[in-house]
C-alpha cells in the first residue's frame, strides 16, 4: 500500500500496523514510513481507517511533519495493494491531548468510507520526551 498527500510532498508506502498486548496501536518503527492499523477497516471501506505517523523524531522532521498544515478539501490518496488508488478529501482537523484521546470518535464506526490520519502535536514534555497531544486530519472519501 502507498499515501500520496500531495500538498506536503508526501509520497511513501505504508507498513501496517497491529495492536499491542495492552489493547493500543503499535506505532510505525520507521520515522519515514507511516502505517495503516489493520483492525476493523481497509482504506475504501465504509468505516474508520486510520494511518498513523511521526511528527519528527530526534534526526528531525519525519514522514507527518506538516500534517497540520493540511486544509478542508486537499487531497489524499492511498493506493491499495490490488493497484486501486482511492481519492480522499480532508474534511476536518482537530488536536487532542493524548490523556483524553477520542478513540471512538478516530476509530469508531462511520455511515461512510472515513480515513483519519495521526500524529504528535501540540506541547513538547522534554521530560518525558514525546508531546502531549495527538493531531487527527479527518477524511471522506471522494473517487475509488
């Protein structure tokens, strides 16, 4: 499977992600290369699928970067592994702080072929090292 985000130069294949034992999504190992959590949904599919991403990392921006800087309507498109590319558009962009993340509203049930894409935001915690928001960009799909 690939993500082509046009807007912000992104253009990658997606690995695929599972869960942990404790029930939350495992995150992409490869900083450059988002994945697509294989639960309910496959992108296309009447539902919530979601790809999550790195924000950066510490050798700097990483394959989400700019994912905040995506705007209502621009474009999303994920090429399936049977060669179909599905054409999302954004729909809406909202942060989260990661204590109170929404997880039914990201991955919860749609009347429509939804994918959310995931990233770090918000305030940096240097203690701890990661930040402490979640930023979710909202897509419908628009052409398969």
């Amino acid at each position: 499977m690939h993500l082509s985000i046009p807007i912000i130069g992104v253009s990658v294949p997606l690995s695929v992600l599972t869960l942990n034992k404790n029930g939350t999504v495992n995150v992409p190992t490869n900083f450059s290369e988002p994945g697509w959590y294989n639960g309910d949904r496959s992108p296309g599919q009447e539902g919530s699928a979601v790809i999550l991403g790195h924000v950066d990392g510490y050798n700097g921006p990483a394959v989400f970067y700019h994912l905040d800087k995506l705007k209502l309507g621009n474009r999303v498109d994920v090429t399936l592994a049977d060669g179909r590319t599905l054409q999302f558009a954004v729909i809406g962009e909202r942060m989260y702080k990661k204590a109170n993340f929404p997880d039914k509203l990201v991955y919860g049930a749609r009347k429509y072929p939804a994918l959310q894409l995931v990233t770090c935001g918000g305030i940096f915690d240097p203690s701890t090292g990661h930040y402490l928001s979640n930023i979710v960009v909202f897509t419908a799909l628009i052409k398969s």
